[in-house]
C-alpha cells in the first residue's frame, strides 16, 4: 500500500498583523468601562478580539495614570530657590545616650518533679524598673 500525502498547492492569504496607537486602546478601555457597556460589544464594534481587549484593560490598571496621558507633556518648570545656611563649625557633637543598666535575669520553670524538659524564662530588664519587674514575675506565678 502507498501512503501519499496531499498538499494544499493554493497559498494561503494571511491578514497583515494589525497595530494598534495607544490612544486608541485607551479609548477602547474607556468605553469598556462606562456603565451597561459590555466588553463582547466593544470589541465586535471595532471589530477587535474581545480577549485582547480584555488584556488592555488588565495593563491598563497597571499604568500609573501620569504616564496615560502623554499625549500634552508638560514643559513648564517650577522655580526653585536654594538658601545658603549658616553652619557652624565648632558645634559640639550631639549627646550620646546613656547606657542604662540591664539585668540578665533566668527564672527556671519546673513543670514535673525529675523532668528532663525544665524550661527557663530568660529576662533582660533596666535595674531602674525592678518594681515593674516585681509585679511580672508576680503575674507569672499565679
């Protein structure tokens, strides 16, 4: 038996690939976004896929809206003026902070009699606090 392929000898006439401005696929999301307006038919109106359409308006949200309207770029510019300030050379430096006292502090926490698993609670707390210190481990063991 003899396998013979057939072939299509008629070329085949293929659509030049359509380019779209950028004004028009922001007219386009425009219209998709007024109310009662479907985007099936915008696109069918314009004769555009309805799944393309629905792609510019996902990259549409994600356009800051500056950078939509380019079309009048804005050539004016804001004057600045620039203050000479008086600096003073021999300021002193700016006060270190104290370093406060801390305390280092392990509670351990028996939970069975000849467990292996003793737990420890550690603290660091500022020696100038004790008291609130006093009322914690007081709310700790109640």
């Amino acid at each position: 038996m003899d396998l013979k392929t057939v072939s299509d000898s008629t070329p085949t006439l293929k659509k030049p690939r359509r380019i779209f401005t950028a004004e028009f696929k922001q007219h386009l999301v425009g219209l998709c976004q007024q109310p009662d307006t479907s985007v099936a038919k915008v696109a069918m109106q314009h004769q555009i896929n309805a799944n393309l359409l629905h792609k510019w308006i996902r990259q549409s949200k994600f356009i800051p809206p500056a950078l939509k309207s380019l079309s009048n770029p804005q050539t004016d510019f804001l004057p600045v003026i620039v203050r000479p300030t008086s600096v003073k050379q021999d300021a002193p430096p700016p006060p270190m902070p104290e370093k406060k006292a801390v305390a280092h502090i392990r509670i351990p926490v028996h939970k069975e009699r000849g467990s292996a698993r003793d737990q420890v609670i550690e603290i660091d707390w500022p020696v100038e606090s004790a008291t609130e210190l006093l009322v914690l481990i007081q709310g700790l063991t109640q």
